[in-house]
C-alpha cells in the first residue's frame, strides 16, 4: 500500500503586518473560497478577537489555516529553500499576469498605511497589479482577492 503526500495548498497569502482587521477579515475569506493558506506576520494594528475582525470573517474562519509569526525572520525560518515569494508593490518590476505562479507560491502584501518595506520589498521578485487610473493604491483586500484569483487562475486554469 503506497501512502499519498498530499499536496501543496493553492497558495499562501502571507500579510506583513496587517493594521486593519477588516481586511484581514476580508483576505481570510478569500484564502477560505480558494483553499490558500493564511499567514500573518506581527505586529498587527488589531486584535484576532475584535469585534471588527469577527464581522469581516464571519464563519469563515473555519475553512482557513492560519499562521502567525512574530516577525519576517521567524516567517522566513519557515520557508522550504525552494519557496517561491513574490512581493506585491506598486514598485513592481512585472505584472502580476506575468508572473507565471506555482501550486504553494507565497503571495507577500504589506501593511495598509506604507506598503512593504524597501529592504523587504528589494529583496523578493516584485509585481504590481495595474492601476491605469491613477491616483492611490487599491485596498489591500482587494489588490490581495485580485492577485489570488489571478494566480488560481494560472495553477488550475478556471
């Protein structure tokens, strides 16, 4: 009898240190829908229990794994020395539909206020989402569902 590894999850969605919990509560969701996994990177501006984060998530919380870590070197210890990161910036190199993404990517979003930090965001291949419109960043929920789907799309092709 031959035992199956299971495989990789679609992705993971990896927030460094997120200030908002309803977008929090919102990327849980997606990584819920998708079957990614969610990993949150301290410190946050909120709390797991507050009431803000439990409304944005709902009950689908149930449906996430979730992983915290104390700091971007306790992540990164995490890391297999084939994991692939790709940090999301509007600093970006390439887009993120050129990406080319693999079944068990980490996709990187900072945190709402500033954005990935430069020694981070340096370090990783960078994309950006377009934005042809001008004007601010798009909410980090949403550059985060826009960037999941778009990288579901390519390991499963829907």
């Amino acid at each position: 009898m031959t035992t199956e590894l299971p495989s990789p999850p679609l992705l993971h969605v990896v927030l460094f240190e997120p200030e908002k919990a309803g977008n929090v509560g919102n990327v849980a969701r997606t990584c819920s829908v998708l079957g990614a996994e969610l990993h949150l990177i301290r410190p946050f501006g909120f709390h797991l229990h507050d009431r803000e984060f439990r409304r944005a998530v709902m009950d689908y919380m149930e449906g996430v794994t979730l992983h915290e870590h104390a700091s971007w070197t306790a992540f990164a210890a995490t890391l297999s020395p084939t994991a692939r990161v790709w940090a999301f910036t509007t600093h970006g190199t390439q887009l993120h539909t050129q990406a080319g993404f693999q079944r068990g990517d980490h996709l990187l979003f900072g945190p709402e206020s500033r954005g990935l930090p430069v020694w981070l965001r340096d370090a990783l291949p960078r994309l950006r989402l377009p934005q042809p419109g001008g004007g601010r960043s798009l909410n980090l929920a949403v550059a985060a569902g826009v960037a999941v789907f778009e990288a579901g799309r390519q390991i499963e092709g829907w």
